[in-house]
C-alpha cells in the first residue's frame, strides 16, 4: 500500500474533483476490498437475474391456487404445511413425500425419485467420468479421436437422447425388450414385459440415459483438473520408487479431487432439476419428479400450489449447495 507521502502527493498532482476522489478511495482499499468491488457489478445483476424470481415464486407460493388463472386469496404458509403433510396430494400428479417406506411408495415421490436419480447418476457420473480423464490425460496414438467419440453423446439433444431409450426398451421394437422371446435384461430379472410403463424400471432407464450422456461433461471438468497438476511431481514419485497405486493416492487424488468436488456441484444441482430425459422417455406420470410435479401442476393452473413446489426444490437444493461449499472449504483448509 502507499505511504502518507506518495498518497499527499498524489492529491496535489490528481486536484480534488470527483473523478480524483473516487480515484484515491479506490487506491487506498485492500486487495480484498477491492477484488469486492470489482465482484459488485456482477452480484447485483446475479440478485436481478436470480432473486427476484425466487423471491417473486415464494410470494407466489403464499397465494391460494385459483383454476381460473392467476392468484386465489391469501393463505400464508398454509400451501408449505399442506405440501409436506401429503394433504395436497390429491390434486397432485404424484405424491411430494412418500406415503409408506416401501419400495413403490419411494418410487411414487417425486421428492424420494429426484434424490435416486441425483444420487445414483452423479456418483456414476463421477465414477466412470474419472476413469474416462485418467485415460485422455495419458499420451497415446488416437487420443484426440477417444476424447470426440467420449463428447458425442454429450452433445446428443435431450429429446433424441430420449427417443433412443424410449425405442430400445419399447415392447415389440425394442433392442432389450422381447415381445416373444425376453431379452437378456428381462432374463436375468432387471426389467419386466413393459419397463417404461413400471416406475421403477422407468426411473432405472432414465439414470442410464442420464448417465450415458453427462459423463463426457464430468469427464472434461476432471480433465482439466488432471493437466493443471505439477507433472514433475509425478517424476519425483518415479524416482523415488512409487507405484502407480500410490501415485494415485497421493498426488492425484488430492490434487484433483477440488475440481471434482465442483463437478459434481454442477452435476448435482443439473440432476436436481431433472426433466426433460424423464418426460422423453417415460413420462411424468410414470416417473415423478420435483420439476415434473411444478410444471404439470402449473399447467392444471395451480399456481399456489406449484409455486410452493418450486420454492421447497429451491430449498433441498440449496441444502445440497451448502453441503458441497462446505466440503469443499474443508478440502481446501487442509
């Protein structure tokens, strides 16, 4: 920072107009106080773009639901308390909380469906998209053809990504479906007659579509994690005897893992909001979700209603968000 004699200065070289006075203040913040500053124009347009409608949505959600359009009267927290005792359930498409602890009650909640398909696809997600850098960060002949044949699904469009899945396991057409003899999967017991029409077997389906097609984007994130590392670390752990085992163990788990601790962030709230692979191949009614239950009880104009959906989503996610930042802040304490 500047001295008192370099900042005099400067005030009787730079005069007194506004202009200057700005000038000065800024001179004189800290790193922190000014790497703030320069972080405000882009808070403020993220409290435009993000707040307001999550603050429009919460006081939407204190309205009663009025089928002739727009708001009814005003209810207060009553929609939240109605939400979440199941007492709405029955103007809902599915369920919001699972009415037993069964097998078909878990898969009939749009809440408990979201957190399998979260849960189940990111962490193979991350699994085999690890595995997929670990091979790209290596030199080998073709490598470049490997990593265009990994992005390919990746850049498949929901809506044909959907109709693929729909097709192979559609009855009578379909690639693992048989319509007189069974396929391997329905052999074997991993799916029955009419899968896309079963909750279960559908919500499996639409985790293996998911997972088909996002890895690639965990792959690329990890990857770049990957080829930010020291490579003379891995020569010192050559030199002095390592294996490969503990190579991995200890230099390119800790080193990497922050960035996969960011995909799976990214990952995790892109799973939350899950829709369109679900709508494509199989439906809302037979996989429920957290969005599908907000946009098809808007579109029975039950604004109220899935509003207070919209708002609870928020929440979980924002519950995952915070559990994240703070494994995160950890990682990086230590």
């Amino acid at each position: 920072m500047a001295t008192e004699q370099e900042r005099a200065e400067r005030e009787r070289v730079g005069g007194t107009g506004p202009i200057a006075s700005v000038t000065r203040w800024m001179e004189n913040l800290s790193d922190t106080q000014f790497a703030y500053l320069l972080l405000t124009p882009a808070l403020l347009l993220l409290g435009v773009i993000a707040l307001y409608p999550l603050i429009s949505t919460f006081r939407m959600s204190l309205f009663a639901d009025n089928l002739a359009g727009g708001l009814g009267e005003f209810v207060g927290l009553t929609n939240y308390v109605d939400v979440l005792t199941g007492q709405r359930d029955v103007m809902l498409p599915s369920p919001f909380l699972p009415e037993a602890l069964t097998v078909e009650a878990l898969f009939g909640s749009a809440l408990t469906v979201t957190l399998i398909f979260t849960l189940t696809s990111v962490f193979f997600e991350t699994i085999i998209g690890f595995g997929q850098a670990l091979v790209l960060n290596q030199d080998f002949r073709g490598r470049r053809w490997v990593r265009v044949a990994i992005i390919i699904p990746w850049a498949v469009p929901i809506v044909i990504q959907g109709m693929i899945f729909y097709l192979m396991f559609q009855p009578g057409i379909g690639l693992f479906v048989g319509d007189q003899n069974p396929s391997l999967l329905q052999q074997w017991g991993l799916i029955g007659s009419t899968p896309l029409a079963t909750t279960i077997d559908a919500t499996m389906i639409a985790i293996v579509a998911d997972i088909w097609k996002t890895t690639a984007f965990m792959a690329l994130l990890i990857l770049a994690g990957l080829q930010s590392v020291d490579r003379t670390l891995y020569d010192v752990a050559r030199v002095a005897g390592a294996s490969k085992w503990q190579t991995f163990k200890r230099i390119t788990l800790p080193l990497v893992l922050p960035t996969v601790l960011v995909a799976m962030l990214f990952r995790t709230i892109q799973a939350m909001r899950v829709y369109g692979i679900i709508e494509t191949v199989a439906g809302c009614t037979t996989v429920p979700s957290l969005s599908c239950l907000v946009i098809t009880s808007f579109n029975q104009t039950l604004n109220g209603t899935s509003a207070t959906v919209a708002f609870i989503t928020a929440g979980v996610i924002a519950i995952v968000v915070t559990v994240y930042i703070v494994g995160y802040a950890r990682e990086e304490i230590e």
